[in-house]
C-alpha cells in the first residue's frame, strides 16, 4: 500500500532508495503492544537494521504502520504522539518510537487510568523531548481543549486527528487486526513471528528478497 509522503518518517530508508525497490515490508506494530515491542526491537535495534538498510536498501522498503488497538485507550494517544513527530520531525520518528516502546509498560491500562488525558498527553510529549523533539510542539498538537469549539461542537480533537484518521483509514483497508502484522508485497506473511531471531529474520529475507 502507497505510503503519504506526510508520513514518511515511518520508512526506513537509505541513500539507496527508493525508486529503483521492488520489494516493501510492512510492520504493522502498536506501541502497547509487548509483542510489537518485541518485533521492533529485533528489527531497528540490533544489527538486522543495517542489514535492511545497507545490503537490502535498494531492493526492499520497510514501512512502520501505526496500528491502533482500540480496546487498549492508550493506544490511540501513544500513536497520535507518534504522529506529533512525524509532523514535527519526521527524521527522529525511529528514535522517538525506540524510547517509546522502552517505555511502553509505563502506558499500559493499570499505569494510564488515574491519569487525565492530557497528564498523558504531557508524558508523551516529554519522550519526544528526550530524542531531541520540540516538547511544548508536540503537548501543542496533543492537547484537547476544555471549551466548547465556536460552532459548540464538543468533539474537538486536537490537531494530529486528521492524520490519526487517514491511518485508521489506511490500515483498514487491508483488514489487520492482530499486531504484529507483517504484509510483504501486499500480503500477509503469517510465518513471521514476534518471536523471530535476527538470524531466523535474515534467513527469510535471503530466500524472499534476495532470491526474488
């Protein structure tokens, strides 16, 4: 599936890239995820990233797809954070999303419920911070208002929702449900598991990539 070039932060790329890849994986994750965390982890903080980007840049485009689960609510806030960056920097979203993951448990149900949805939306904000994103921009497009929008209309979202409804959009579409997802080549590659080794990733990629 095409990717917006608004999202573009979610690719990862090389100087390689992109027009002459055949090829594109897509990794349907969610930041509340502990097998999505599992999953990213392998790929974008151990070696497999260079393998991905150097030997494979050329042939192969990796995508991260925000995909929100919604009966987990913070889901939804974790990745309008997500869309925050790659609003306002779209070079530091596999930084961003790194730390987050790392935190991840701190944004499970138990750790979310007291807090209002802006204490949430401050928490966010501030990990942004940390990978070198302007804080104050990112709380600046995550916070809800408490007054009524000048047509009195209550609902008011905040100013990534647009976007946060383009990727629901997307991702429906192509019908995921469970995370992680992987489709390569538009279809959903079922035999690859969260719980894939560096190795067990490479082999797939030697017969499917570089074999193809």
């Amino acid at each position: 599936m095409a990717l917006p070039p608004k999202f573009a932060g979610q690719k990862l790329a090389s100087s390689a890239i992109q027009p002459a890849a055949v090829h594109t994986l897509e990794l349907y994750l969610d930041y509340v995820c502990p097998f999505s965390a599992k999953m990213f982890k392998t790929i974008y903080t151990t070696p497999l990233r260079q393998t991905l980007t150097s030997k494979y840049g050329s042939s192969l485009v990796t995508i991260f797809r925000q995909q929100i689960q919604p009966w987990h609510p913070s889901s939804t806030l974790t990745h309008e954070a997500g869309v925050a960056v790659l609003r306002l920097a779209p070079d530091k979203f596999l930084d961003f999303s790194t730390k987050l993951f790392d935190q991840q448990k701190s944004f499970f149900d138990v750790n979310v419920v007291n807090e209002t949805r802006n204490a949430t939306y401050k928490r966010l904000a501030k990990i942004a911070g940390e990978v070198g994103v302007d804080e104050e921009k990112v709380y600046g497009l995550l916070e809800i208002g408490d007054k009524p929008a000048e047509d009195g209309g209550l609902n008011t979202g905040n100013g990534v929702t647009n976007d946060v409804k383009v990727l629901v959009k997307m991702n429906r579409l192509v019908g995921v449900h469970v995370t992680p997802t992987v489709v390569f080549d538009g279809v959903v590659a079922n035999e690859i598991s969260s719980s894939w080794s560096v190795e067990q990733w490479e082999e797939w990629l030697g017969k499917n990539v570089a074999g193809a």
